[in-house]
C-alpha cells in the first residue's frame, strides 16, 4: 500500500511540473508578443549587415519565438542556409545595405558544400560593388575559406589563421571490442571492398582501399578550395601548399606578409576600421542590422504566381518511420513527395538531399514514390554536404542531379551488422543464456556468432540488395551495371569527381537545381514552396522532454567526442541492410 501511493504522489507531482512548466512557456509567449507587436523591423539608410556565423544547416527551423527576446538584449540570429542565402541575395540589390560585415567570432562551421554555397553567394553580392570585411580572433581553415573572399580581412594580434591542408581522422573500435569480448560480424557483398562504414569494427587502421578513396576525394575536394581562396587572395595555388606545409599563417605578421590578411587588429580597431568606411563617427551612430533582422524583411519572390516549384527537404540519417527534420523518415518524404505529385499547381520538384545515408529499405521505399513522381512531372536533386549511399540512392532516377564541388556523393554499397556478445555475456559478466526452438533458425539474434548457413544467407540478402542498388543507379543514370558496379563497390566520390564519371550532371547549388527544374518544367512565373511541413518546435518538446534533455547534458558534458558517442548510438537502429556512408570521419 505504501508502494502505491509512493508511485501516484511521483506520478501527480511528475504532470503538475510538467504543466507548470507547459503553462510558463505559454505565458511566457503571450507576455512577449504583447511586448513586442509594436516591434517592427526597419532597414535604415546606411545600414552594414551583420553575418554572425553559428552552426549552419540546410533549412531553417521553425520557431515560433524568433522574434521574441524576452528581455534579452541578444542580436538576432538564422541558422538556415535557405534564409542566409535568400537575405545575402536581397541585400545585394538593397541600396540601404552599403557592405557585409562578417563576424567569426561565434563561428561553428558547417560542412564543406553549405559554406561553399555561402561563398558563392558573398561573391555574388560583391559584384554589385558593395565591401565585405571579416574579423575574426583566430581563422579556423573553414572560416578562412569563407572570409577569404572579402575585401579586408582582420585578426586579433594574438589571434592565428589556421591553413594547414586537409586531414580526416578515423576511429576505430576492434581492439577495444576485442577487449570487451565483443566479436562484430560483418557481412558485406564480394564488390563493396570501399564500403568502410564497417572497418572501424573489422581493423584497427584503415584498409588500403579506404586510404585510396579518401586521398582522392580530400585531395578533390582541398584543391577546389585552394583555387578559390588563391584567386580571391591572389595567391598561387603552388604558393598555397607551402603555406599550409610550413604552417606560416598561424603568425598574424607572417600571415599579413603572405596578403593572407590584410589588418592585424583589436576588436575596437576593427570596429573602427567599420566606422571609417561607413563615414559615421561614433558607433551608436552605426546602422548594423543582424542576418537574422534583415531576414525578417525579406519577402518571397513571386508570391502571385500560380505556379510553384516544391523543394522536398530531406536531411539526416535515413530510417523507417516518421522521422523530422534531423532523421530522414521513409514514411514523411514519400507522403511529401505523393503530395507534391498530386498537387496540380506544383509544376516540378527540388530534391534537396543531405544525408549520409541508412536504412537500404527506407530507401528503396522513398525512391518508388520518386521514380511514380518522375513520370509526372521533373524532378531534379540538389546534393548539400552529403547524398551518399542511401542519399544517393534516393537521388539516382532524378531527371538531373546537382551537387556542389565539394559535395561526398557515391558511396554506391550495402552492409549488414551484426554483434556477437556471447563472450562478454558469458566471460566478463557471467551470464549464460539457454534456447529453445522451433526451427534451425529461429534464433538469430546477438548471444551467439552466427552459422555458416545463417552468414551465408545475410550476405546474399546484402547482394540482393546491392544489385537492385546498381540496378537502380543503372537506370537512373543511363549507364551498364558493370560501369555502375566499377565505380561504386562503397567508393565515395567528391562532386568533381563524381561528375567526371557521369554520378552527377552539374555542379552548383539549390539555386542552381530551382533554374534547372524551371527550364524541365519550361515556367518562368514561379513561386517556392518548402515540404514536409516542419515539426513544431512545442510538440516535438513536450514529446522529448526528458530524452532530449538527457541528450543536451551529455552532448555539453562530451563537447566534440559527442559525435563518437552519438555514432555509437545509432548502431542500435540498424536493424535491417543498410545503404550509408562511412561518415564517421573528421575532416578539417
């Protein structure tokens, strides 16, 4: 009796608090849309925009509170590629906005295809005659390859630019599973000797076939960036590599000697610098409007037209199921994408793909809808960062696909995963498990190291699977399976690379992928509109509570070993072959 009322006190005071706090947060928006409906955005003459880099990720997520500060003095910030693009492109043309400041400050990168598409998008607003000056108290490499394009570039003079060429490091778990007694059995077709999701598991050191392919598309994807940082730098690309050999940059003088920069400087020298170009004399007096304000003021174009392009978003690792807007669900794109096909005022598709990969069923179920989609009305891909294995699955019947120079594509393979824990069950905890069955093979499961027959068997499954995946790409690309098979077998191509050996048809961004689609769907008067709808912020918080709290304390607790961490954890979801990139990889 005691035991019950223990457990209904925790369970009434566990949903007071949780009403409580549901009921603070409401009116914690009331309170601030009250305070702030006056509060209204204005762009003023002589204005400098302010790009305040953070995380960036490919589509901005939805939240309501955006515009509320809640007392807070804090500038306003966007996190989304698709809105920092679209503000940089109507800044350009905006005779208020004189120049773009750039503050690195806070800058927590992206990946290597979302900052070339912001550095596309910074050339493009200096055509127009206007200035971009960066500050910075130390350049990481990928922050350079973004400041590089402006006019002045400024550092701290106990600051450092870091140009050091490109290195990826691999973790690898074998000995430390051999110590735990844990034996992980790996199945994999004969052809998928570049598939090295699962090396980290089977070797302690990279395979001679993953050394190869990640030297190709480092070197692929490095020299792209060298050549674009010597022109805007006028630095030879010979003289580049001896920089980033001798690492000479990371002395503020020697860097300013080399014209990678151009001022060594404090902050309030910088702010100063600022003051001078924008001809005003106190900095109270500057008209500095933040990426996120400027944002807020920019209107979609076209918003009469009839017709539209739909850009399907699909990002993250690809699984069964609902997903949201960090996990691909195969269940939430193929209903956006039926929605799109059936919508008559939609006259083509965008597929924005940025995904490593996952689930090869999740996958074969999205590219179905995509290849019945097809048949009724264009459809391009646009690849960010990554449209590898499952990604590229996905994207491989499109009618073209674009993807960014720097972009990891490919990855054409499968793999099944399988643990044994019999050894650290018996051996190193002491326990034992006893079976009973039915049939020869009612139980396959992670107690026991699988037989011969069962080995055999899952790995013709994984062939199955894989010759349907060429077969796919086959089609899709208007290639032989044998030209298909020599260029995939696992192996990850950069965009450069890949667009050589005919995996992809153009190079460029979304922008790049919306004209493409327009000219398949021959429109001109055309409106966009974003799928799947994007998950509220409030359900999706009341639904994740505790889980996510959870995720937050350990990811701060871990810092940058969080993503091994997080690898670690999405093993457990692998529950069928999956079709996904060895992107357990740190590339800097």
């Amino acid at each position: 009796m005691k035991s019950f009322f223990k457990y209904t006190f925790a369970t009434v005071v566990g949903s007071l608090i949780t009403m409580l706090i549901v009921v603070l947060i409401f009116v914690g928006i009331i309170a601030a849309v009250s305070s702030s409906s006056e509060d209204t955005v204005v762009v003023k003459e002589n204005s400098v925009l302010k790009l305040d880099l953070g995380n960036i990720i490919d589509r901005e997520p939805l939240n309501p509170l955006a515009d509320f500060s809640f007392g807070e003095d804090n500038e306003s910030s966007i996190s989304g590629l698709n809105k920092i693009l679209d503000a940089i492109e109507a800044a350009k043309t905006d005779d208020k906005i004189k120049g773009i400041y750039i503050d690195f400050t806070t800058f927590n990168s992206g990946g290597l295809a979302t900052l070339e598409a912001l550095r596309n998008a910074l050339v493009d607003f200096k055509a127009a005659k206007k200035f971009i000056y960066s500050y910075a108290e130390f350049y990481t490499q990928k922050a350079y390859y973004i400041a590089s394009v402006s006019d002045q570039i400024f550092v701290n003079p106990a600051g450092a630019v870091e140009i050091k060429g490109m290195g990826a490091q691999l973790m690898f778990f074998k000995n430390a599973m051999d110590k735990l007694g844990i034996e992980m059995q790996i199945i994999r077709g004969p052809n998928n000797k570049f598939k090295s999701a699962v090396e980290p598991f089977m070797y302690d050191k990279m395979s001679e076939a993953n050394r190869e392919q990640m030297m190709t598309f480092m070197n692929s994807i490095w020299g792209n960036m060298v050549k674009q940082m010597g022109e805007s730098r006028k630095i030879s690309v010979a003289d580049f590599n001896i920089i980033a050999d001798s690492l000479w940059a990371s002395n503020p003088a020697k860097a300013k000697e080399l014209h990678l920069i151009d001022v060594i400087a404090y902050q309030d020298e910088f702010m100063q610098a600022l003051l001078d170009t924008m001809n005003v004399k106190k900095e109270k007096d500057l008209n500095c409007i933040s990426i996120g304000d400027y944002a807020s003021t920019v209107k979609p174009k076209n918003l009469k037209a009839k017709d539209k392009i739909a850009i399907i978003y699909a990002i993250g690792e690809i699984q069964s199921g609902e997903g949201n807007d960090e996990v691909i669900g195969s269940e939430r794109i193929a209903k956006a994408v039926a929605e799109a096909r059936k919508d008559s005022s939609i006259k083509a598709i965008v597929l924005r793909i940025n995904s490593p990969g996952g689930s090869a069923l999740a996958s074969e179920i999205m590219w179905r809808e995509l290849v019945l989609t097809k048949k009724v009305k264009p459809l391009v891909v646009s690849m960010g960062d990554y449209a590898a294995s499952g990604g590229y699955y996905i994207a491989c019947m499109a009618d073209q696909i674009i993807a960014q120079p720097n972009t990891l594509t490919g990855s054409i393979g499968v793999f099944g995963m399988i643990p044994n824990m019999k050894k650290l069950l018996n051996e190193k905890i002491g326990i034992t498990t006893d079976d009973v069955a039915t049939n020869a093979n009612s139980i396959i499961g992670v107690f026991a190291p699988l037989t011969e027959f069962q080995y055999k068997t899952i790995q013709l499954e994984v062939v199955r699977i894989y010759d349907t995946f060429i077969s796919h790409v086959a089609e899709g690309r208007k290639m032989s399976v044998s030209a298909v098979d020599s260029i995939g077998q696992g192996r990850v191509w950069s965009g450069i690379n890949a667009l050589e050996i005919g995996l992809v048809d153009q190079l460029g961004g979304l922008d790049k992928a919306v004209e493409v689609a327009a000219g398949l769907a021959k429109i001109t008067d055309y409106k966009l509109t974003e799928l799947p709808e994007r998950v509220n912020p409030f359900e999706e918080m009341i639904k994740k509570f505790g889980k996510s709290a959870k995720a937050d304390l350990i990811k701060e607790e871990l810092g940058e070993t969080y993503q091994f961490y997080n690898y670690l954890k999405s093993i457990q979801k692998m529950d069928d072959v999956q079709a996904r990139l060895p992107f357990f990889v740190e590339i800097n």
